[in-house]
C-alpha cells in the first residue's frame, strides 16, 4: 500500500480545485439574491401556515434580512423584507404569541426603523385597551425603541410619535399634569441633540412648546440648548454626506469581489457589476464608522462610543459575512476597555461564521491575553479533530508551549503525527520552534530526519530541511541532502528545488511591507505558516482587495475633485466596457519637455554624447560633428567635456573609476564587482591634483549604428587607465603597491573570496564549469554523525 504522502501534488491540486469549485458555486446558490426574493414573493401569496417554512428558510440564509430607506421627508420608505414580512403576516391573523416570539428573536440584531416602528405599533394596539396600565406598558416600549434605535439618522419620525403619544397622556391631577410636562421636556431635550433628518422641525417644535409653557422659562432653557441644538445640525450635515453613500435595501452576501473591480472602482468606472457594488458598500460603512468612532460632535465618551457600537450593528446587517468587520468590531470594544462586549461579539461572529478559523485565532488571543487559558484552550481544541488542519496543529503546539511548557508541546507532536492531515509543514514548525526558542538544534535535527521519510517528495520540505542546516553551516550534509532529494524528486518538483532559493532571495525587499497594524490582515499574517493560511483563498483574496482599496481611498477623494474637470462615463459600442471622458479645458497641466528626451539603450556606454537636436524638438540626435570629445548633458542644459569633468575629479575617485569594469546591461553582477574592486589599487592618502584626466582616451561621438547597439567599440569609463601618483599611496599599503606593479596579473588570477555561495556566482558569471561529485549519508537520526566520502 503506497505511503499517505506520496500521492503526487498534481492530484491534490487538482482535489482541491474540484473542491474549491464546488464550493464557490454552492455558496453561489445558497445566497442567490433573485431566487430569495421569488420565494419571498410566493410567500406573500400562501397562508401563514404554509409561508412559514419559507420564511424560516430564507431567514437561515439571510437572518439580518431588512431592508429600508433613508430619505430627507418621511425619514425612511419602508421596503418589506423577511423579519418584517413574516411578523406582519402573524399580525394579519392575529397571532400574538407568535409575533412576540419573532420579534424577540430579530429586534435586537435588526436594528431597522420600520422593523422597530412595526414592534411599537404591535404593542401600542396589545394595549389600547389596558387603560393606565398598558400606557405605562407602551411608554416604556418607546424607551426601549429610542436606547436601541434613537440615535439614528432616521428615527426623527420615532421621536416625534413618542412626543405625541406623550402629550396625549391624561393628567386629571397638577402632579401629573406636571410630570408630563416633564417627560415631554426630555423627550425634546434628546431629540434635539440627536442627528437626524427631523432635527430642525424637532427644534421649532420645542421652541413652540417651551413658549407656550412660559415665556420667561423658556428664554434660559432655548439659550441653554441653541449651542447644542447647532451642533448636532452641523454634524447631521456631515452624517448625511456618508449616509448617502450607503445602500439600505442590499441584502446580506458573503463577499464575491475581485481584484478587476477594485482596479475599476479606483478609476471610478462605476458599473452595476455586484462584485463593484460590493466595494463601494464596504468602503461607504467603513468611511461611516471612522465617522462615528471620532467623536464628530465631542459629546461624553459613553454616549459617543453608544453611536459608534450602534453604527457597527447596522453594519453587521449588511456586511454580515466580513469576518474583519466582525474583528474590527470586538477589537474596538476591547481598546475601548468593555473585554465582556468583545467577547460577545467574538461569540457572534463564530455562530455567523463557523468555518472562519482566523477569527477564532483571534478571539484565543483575546482570552489568552487576558490571562483566560483554559478558555483560551478550548477555543483551541475545536479547531481540533479529525478535521484538524495543519495550521490548527501547528497553532495549537505553539499555545502549549507558551502555556504549559516543552513537554506538553512535545507530547501533543507525537500525537499530531498520526493525524492524516500532518503534513510535512508540523515537522518544520516543531523544529523550528525546538531550533530558535529552545535552542535544542539536535532535537530539531532528529525531527527533520524523521519528517523526511513521510516528505523526501516534498521541494518545500527540502528547502526548509537545507535552510536549517545552512544555519548550522553544515555544508556537507546541505550537500547529501540535495543529491538525495534530487535523486527521488521527479523532473519537474526538482526543478523548484533548483530555482527556489534564487527566486526567493530575488523578491526580498519587493513585498516586504507589513500587513495594517491592528486588522485582521495582521492576525493572518500572526497566524499562517509557510504556504498555511488560517483562512479560506476567497477570504484572504478580500482582505488583501479591502487593504488595497483602504490605502487608495485617499487617493480616490482627490482624483473625484478633479480642477475644472468634469467626469462621464460612456459605454462603447466596441466591447472595450467604461471609458472615463474628463473636461480639462481650463484646468493647468504641466507636460514634461519632450525636446530634453534621450533615448535609453542598455548596450550605451557612459559618455556616449546624446545631446538633443536644436533644429527638430523631441527628436533626439548624436551628431559626431558637434565635437570630437565626448559630451555629457547637464541638469542646467549645458554640456561639459570628460576633460573638464575629470579635471575637478580627485585622483582617489579616478583611479576608482578606472578600476570598474565594462559592464553589457544596465547593472553588473554584485560579487564580480566587488571581487575586483577590493582587489584594486586606490590610492587612499591626500595628493595633490593632477592632469590625469587629460590622459585619459577619448574617442568620437557614436555614429548612428551605436544607438541601436550593433557598435560595441565605443570607449567607456572602465576601459579608462590612470596610474596613481605617489603622493596619493599610503605606507600602510605595501602589499598592495606589490600587486599593483605586477601589472600582468589579471581578473582571472587574483584569488576568489572564500564564500563557496559567491564563489560559485563568480565562476556561473566568468563562464567556468566546475564538476563535482560524491556523497555524504545522513547517518543515524538519534545521533546526526556523518559518513562518507568526497571527491
């Protein structure tokens, strides 16, 4: 029976790809928006007993499902959705029990105006006919609307209901009369203070209302609130402005954006593409929330961080499928000093996305960073089981050790080599871990013997293994384990082994730069390991579009802000999508001085003398007749001749230039370079300037076949030779004097640097070919010894 790890990497992609499809096309179904709002409109067409079960359905898939929108006159237009569909048709047969249990399941999760609005209409008529007490019953209903949902820019509608049913409370005593002139004096004092649509109406109101109490009361209590009144007008207009940008009536969707549509949202090529649509509703709540979270009207810190928790609610409703969303949010709580509601919050986001395993990382670190272990360690061990991931294993090793030592890392190792999931990734981490944080390279050693008997297959595994024992600087075994690796890898997996070293040390510093402190960008980059990501390709495909599109979203506020500029789209007739048409008629641009432009070609040597054609602009000439010395172009439009620069050069930096070699291409190779350059004789000491550079070589201007690189005899500053005067050597440099008069020796001769990595770049880069062979055997597991023999 063939080993569990040799089954080719070719059939596990091509596994997982069958997966991934399969995949994505049933979340595609699932959360097919024109199927749900079909069955929801059959629904309105069965009795409640049979539309039942479709409701129950349709709010499993989408259970923030309520839509509404904001507008300037009645505050909101009500759009029937799910929770309020279905509650209303219960209220149509007058189930009253079955009303309440809805509403208690979705008022809380649902914070929507007409939602809400539909809940106090339902208990006002439960107790109209209650007297006394079932007004008490409805005034605390309304209390209980306006904490939830007051502070919404919508709910000026909620305030001014509540006012009414407030003055038509009966007072037949002076007491009561007074207590409700009270109650109706708060209630507007709130309002008033509170950004919505209805503020300016709410302040008339009140001002009707406290002149109509009394006159003088009035004049202090106005003066008192105007400044307040003011500010929360002035921040409504603000509020409004980021408002607008949001879609009320969008259902809630996993994300299914991509890369084209942020590219095309940062063009501003606005299409009604839904992966487009997606973008521009995730950056419309995140302007919203930053918003909010800043305290815009510097009002108390409960209050603020009240708005604040109110707007990442509603944002929930909508973007219920963005786990940093979710993260963000118990982040906030926990910075904010409420670890309890952060916690909460975790929980939801865990039941709204079970199968998100970096926001579990994330919520362990929370408990763990609270001291909660225990709690933190079964957040760990349901990414546990027979399911377990490699990265849950490898996450999990490590939390033991930080938590209850070595011995408990190691214990749960053995027990993780047995899983079938134990890819060759654990073996790495352990010995890594053993290696860098216990020190023990020998355990770590042993451990990537073992692994490679299950991973001998595995480039990746290989490439780990010889990195470690490069740190050990064991050239020997580096050497056994490559012929033994290349000796079992089939053709085309060697080949990684031969070219990913070189392929990695090209690329760093190019993507270096770290994810956004603070976002759950950066807890997956805390919690991957190698090619392990502690979340779906779908969902680290998002963070990275919303990381791009957050970086650029300044940059998209001042190209929408264009001078004098004016924006259109246009769909072509030609199939080439959205075209953007921009008026700069009057608007000033500055254009580069295309008569300056010199051709670029690698093959040019310094010195070459392009200077630009006087007669025809933009055309760029290298006459031969303008000089028989070459000339260089200046910053200042002048050109200077290799005499005159090297007159002002010191004869320390002549010599250094005469030393570099002719390079083919823009830039030499490094080691080479420096291999010569050390070896070099630059005279170090003060000296006196001397006329060297008027023996330096000078040749005539290329002709027209040199720009296009078919003439190569063109002179360059390597070729240069200056011979150092005497006052410019130093005593200390005796045996370099030495070399230098042996003036036969050449680059081939002089002696290589003993780095075997460089020598061997230094010898790829002269053409020499070297031949080696011999073997080296592992040896024992236990004890790491070698043997063998080297040729």
């Amino acid at each position: 029976m063939a080993d569990e790890g040799s089954i080719s990497a070719d059939a596990r992609a091509e596994s997982e790809t069958k997966d991934k499809e399969a995949s994505e096309s049933g979340v595609s179904d699932k959360y097919n928006v024109e199927a749900a709002e079909s069955l929801a409109a059959e629904a309105l067409l069965l009795p409640i007993s049979d539309a039942a079960p479709i409701y129950e359905q349709l709010l499993s898939t989408f259970p923030t499902a309520f839509g509404y929108h904001h507008s300037n006159n009645d505050g909101l237009c009500p759009l029937a959705k799910y929770w309020k569909q279905y509650v209303e048709a219960y209220m149509a047969v007058k189930n009253d029990d079955a009303v309440k249990q809805i509403f208690s399941r979705c008022l809380l999760n649902c914070l929507h105006i007409s939602l809400w609005r539909c809940y106090i209409q339902f208990i006002r008529k439960v107790n109209e006919k209650k007297a006394a007490e079932g007004q008490e019953e409805s005034k605390k209903a309304f209390e209980f609307m306006l904490n939830y949902i007051g502070t919404d820019i919508a709910s000026g509608p909620l305030w001014m209901e509540y006012i009414t049913f407030l003055k038509a409370l009966p007072a037949t005593t002076a007491q009561e009369g007074s207590q409700r002139m009270t109650s109706i004096r708060k209630a507007y004092q709130r309002a008033i203070v509170t950004p919505t649509h209805h503020v300016e109406q709410l302040w008339r109101d009140y001002e009707n209302f406290e002149n109509s109490v009394s006159r003088a009361l009035a004049k202090g209590l106005l003066s008192e609130y105007q400044p307040k009144y003011n500010s929360a007008r002035a921040i409504y207009r603000e509020r409004k402005k980021y408002v607008e940008d949001i879609d009320w009536t969008m259902l809630a969707v996993p994300p299914t954006g991509s890369y084209k549509a942020v590219i095309l949202l940062m063009l501003f090529l606005l299409t009604n593409d839904r992966s487009m649509k997606e973008e521009q509703q995730y950056m419309a709540w995140k302007r919203l929330l930053a918003f909010e979270k800043g305290n815009p009207q510097r009002i108390d810190s409960a209050s603020s961080n009240k708005r604040a928790a109110f707007t990442y609610e509603q944002c929930l409703m909508y973007l219920y499928h963005y786990p940093d969303i979710w993260y963000d949010y118990a982040t906030w709580h926990a910075k904010s000093g409420s670890i309890d509601s952060a916690i909460k919050v975790f929980q939801r986001a865990l039941k709204a996305l079970p199968d998100s395993e970096v926001l579990r990382y994330a919520y362990a670190e929370l408990e763990e960073s609270q001291g909660a272990i225990q709690a933190a360690k079964k957040i760990y061990e349901s990414l546990l089981g027979a399911n377990a991931t490699a990265l849950g294993h490898i996450q999990f090793i490590r939390f033991l050790r930080r938590t209850e030592g070595n011995e408990a890392a190691f214990k749960y190792f053995l027990e993780a080599r047995k899983s079938p999931n134990c890819s060759y990734h654990v073996y790495v981490a352990y010995a890594m871990m053993a290696f860098c944080l216990n020190k023990d390279s020998k355990t770590a050693h042993n451990v990537f013997e073992a692994g490679l008997k299950r991973f001998m297959h595995e480039p990746g595994y290989i490439l780990e293994y010889a990195d470690f024992l490069s740190r050990l600087n064991d050239d020997r075994n580096i050497r056994a384990l490559f012929e033994r690796a290349l000796s079992s890898l089939p053709p085309k997996e060697s080949v990684e082994v031969e070219q990913r070293r070189k392929e990695a040390l090209s690329q760093i510093g190019e993507e270096g730069a770290s994810p956004s402190e603070g976002s759950l960008h950066d807890v997956v980059s805390r919690y991957s390991f190698m090619d392990l990501w502690p979340c779906s390709s779908m969902e680290l495909d998002h963070l990275a579009r919303q990381e791009c599109l957050g970086t650029n979203i300044s940059k998209k506020a001042d190209m929408s802000t264009l001078p004098n500029g004016t924006m259109s789209m246009d769909n072509s007739s030609s199939g080439m999508g959205p075209t953007i048409k921009t008026s700069m008629a009057s608007a000033k641009i500055v254009y580069p001085d295309t008569s300056r432009k010199v051709v670029y070609d690698p093959m040019q040597k310094p010195g070459s003398g392009f200077v630009p054609n006087a007669t025809t602009p933009g055309v760029v000439a290298a006459s031969s007749s303008l000089s028989s010395t070459p000339v260089v172009p200046s910053i200042g439009g002048t050109t200077k001749s290799l005499d005159e620069i090297f007159k002002a050069v010191p004869p320390a930096l002549v010599a250094f230039i005469t030393n570099l070699p002719s390079v083919e291409g823009p830039s030499p190779d490094v080691d080479v370079l420096l291999s010569i350059l050390l070896q070099s004789n630059i005279p170090s000491g003060p000296g006196k300037p001397t006329n060297s550079a008027q023996q330096l070589p000078v040749g005539p201007a290329p002709s027209t076949s040199d720009l296009s690189g078919s003439n190569r005899s063109w002179q360059n500053l390597g070729s240069l030779t200056v011979k150092p005067t005497k006052e410019g050597r130093s005593g200390k440099r005796k045996g370099v004097d030495r070399q230098e008069d042996d003036e036969t020796a050449t680059v081939q001769s002089r002696p290589l640097p003993r780095d075997v990595f460089r020598m061997r770049q230094i010898q790829k880069a002269r053409g020499v070919t070297t031949s080696q062979t011999g073997s080296v055997s592992a040896g024992s597991i236990i004890s790491g010894e070698l043997s063998g023999s080297t040729e």
